[in-house]
C-alpha cells in the first residue's frame, strides 16, 4: 500500500464529521492541514502571516479563517480560506477528515481540517494576509530536538508547544506555537501513529479523548 493511501486509512477513522454543528454560541473557524508526501516521507504546508494583519500578525498558522455566512460547513471554511490566502484550489484538495474543535484564546472555535495536496503544489501566497509559505516534515513534531514546551500560559490549557524550524530553502527560521503546534502535534501523532519523544500532555494513545474533555469544560463556562 501506498503512504498516502495508507494513511487516508488511518485518519479516516478520527473523521467527526459535523458532530458539532450544534454549537451556535461559539464563533467558528476552520484551518486546513495540507499534507503531501515526498521521498516517502509526510510533509506538511504552513504560513506565516502577515504583519499588517489585526490578529496574530506575523505568527505562522495554518491557512484558515473565520467562517463566512455563505460557508456550507467547516469544511467550507477551511478550503475557501486557503484558497484566498495561498491560491489552493478546492478541486486540488483531498479532503480526508475534520478533527476535534478546539477552542483558541479568544474563544473562537476551531476546526482542523485534513486534506491532501499534490506535492507539486506551488503557492500564491496573497501578499495582504501571507508573507511567507513553508513545508515542514511532520514527524518534525514528534521530535524533542527543536521543541520547548511551557505550563500555566494564560488562554491556554495544559501545555504551551513550541518549536523552531529552519526552512533548507530560504534559510529562514520560523517560530512553530500555541494552537498551531498542538494541531501540527496532533495530526503527527494520528498520522504517524507514533508516540512524540516529549510530554504532549495529553494521551496519545486516545489524544481526541482530552481535546473532548477540554471542549465540554469550555462550553459548561458560557
């Protein structure tokens, strides 16, 4: 079997598709996870924002966004963003599966959306929003060497994740953290079905089990 094919496998199984359209009380918002393989190896697709944005500007996140009236789902969200940040088209996007919703420090709940690209994919980034487009291997997020990690951060549960990264081709480092990391954690944990070589705090055997329990603890507050 084929990586690609071999892990669509895997993380079809996590798919929670809209288990959690119920939830109008919250803002929502969606990112997508590019993923493509290269050599063999599972790579991922970040940017890194602009810094003439209003909110985290020039963090690296995924590409992702508020959701619009006109969006049909999470889903929707996800992949219109995309393509107005990096130039993605939908059609060039497999989606695999929706992820747990977590809810981020200004109380946005968001979506992690899953989807494969081709690994010939070049992006235009839109200079208003992105200033830069990176890949990353994922198991990059299992590995101790380049991560630091934080408790008692506030807005944030459990642990603050932490990683910097250095781009081979531009030279550039970039600054991996907060909600980004967990969900870049996250997938490699799913993906790779391999245990990261620092505490996640969660359970990585049954991570979804903990983002659950977060989410509910969240919802009783409002």
């Amino acid at each position: 079997m084929h990586v690609k094919e071999e892990i669509i496998g895997i993380l079809k199984q996590f798919d929670i598709g809209d288990k959690f359209s119920y939830l109008p009380l919250l803002p929502r918002a969606s990112v997508l996870i590019p993923l493509f393989v290269r050599s063999g190896r599972l790579y991922t697709l970040l940017t890194l924002r602009s810094k003439e944005l209003r909110t985290s500007a020039g963090e690296v996140c995924f590409p992702g966004g508020k959701r619009d009236p006109s969006d049909h789902d999470d889903v929707d969200t996800a992949l219109r963003e995309a393509e107005e940040e990096i130039g993605l088209s939908p059609d060039d996007v497999q989606v695999v599966c929706t992820l747990f919703p977590i809810i981020n420090k200004t109380g946005l709940l968001v979506t992690p959306v899953v989807g494969f690209i081709e690994e010939s994919f070049c992006p235009s980034p839109n200079p208003d929003e992105v200033s830069a487009v990176f890949t990353v291997p994922l198991d990059f997020f299992t590995s101790k060497e380049d991560h630091h990690s934080t408790y008692g951060v506030a807005g944030m549960s459990g642990l603050l994740h932490s990683f910097y990264f250095v781009d081979t081709d531009s030279g550039s480092q970039y600054h991996i953290w907060g909600l980004t990391a967990l969900m870049a954690i996250l997938v490699a944990v799913l993906a790779l079905k391999k245990k990261p070589e620092f505490e996640v705090g969660f359970d990585s055997e049954d991570p979804l089990a903990f983002f659950q329990q977060i989410l509910h603890r969240r919802i009783s507050k409002l």
